[in-house]
C-alpha cells in the first residue's frame, strides 16, 4: 500500500502503520514548520482543499467587484455587493442577502443622520 508523503506529495511505502512521512527530514522540516506556525499540522482533506479553493475564488470575485463599485456613492456600492451575493447564493432572498439589505438600510439612516445636521446649518 503507497500513501502519500505529507510534506513532499511523494509517493512512497510506509515502513510502519501509520506513517506520514517519505524520509526523515521531511518529517523534520515538517515538524520545524509547524513549530513556526508555518504549516499545518495536519495536511488538509480533499474536501478541506476543495472548500479552501472556492473561498480563495468569492475574495477574488469579492476584491474585483470592490474595486469597481469603490468611490461610487453608498447606494450603488451595496447594490453591486448585493448582486455579487447574489450571484453565488443562486438565489434571490437568503440569510446573508437579508443581512446586506438590512447593512445597507442602517447605512443610509447614518448617512442620512449625518447629512441632515449639515443641510440644517447651511
């Protein structure tokens, strides 16, 4: 039976159950770097390499869309985020569009409390 070395990705026959490690100082680096807070100390499941794939896509999803809907006022930012949400929930009405849209009522009242002290001075 070959298993698959944690630090390297070797193929190899473990010498004893359980092994994790093609060679000594894989075993070694490995244990350095977690040490250091470098590495994890358990290697992720495929599951967990899968999930970390789609979070690293929506932050770049999220990071672009930021950077075309940044410096347009507050109303047409949250309808660009909302979209984006949107867009990965598949569905128009969830707990996190619930959350954006109530976000961005709290928004505009502040803005809105903010604004209308200015326009009372003038």
């Amino acid at each position: 039976m070959t298993v698959q070395c944690q630090k390297c990705g070797k193929e190899y026959e473990p010498k004893r159950r359980g092994g994790k490690f093609c060679s000594v100082s894989c075993r070694v680096v490995q244990h350095q770097l977690v040490k250091k807070g470098q590495a994890w100390p358990n290697p992720p499941t495929a599951n967990e390499s899968y999930l970390a794939g789609i979070v690293v896509a929506v932050g770049r999803t999220a990071s672009e869309t930021l950077q075309q809907v940044e410096g347009l006022p507050v109303e047409a930012e949250l309808a660009g985020l909302r979209a984006l949400v949107q867009g990965w929930a598949r569905v128009g009405n969830n707990s996190i569009i619930e959350r954006i849209q109530y976000n961005e009522e709290q928004a505009t009242k502040a803005f809105q409390s903010r604004i209308n002290p200015i326009k009372a001075s003038k």
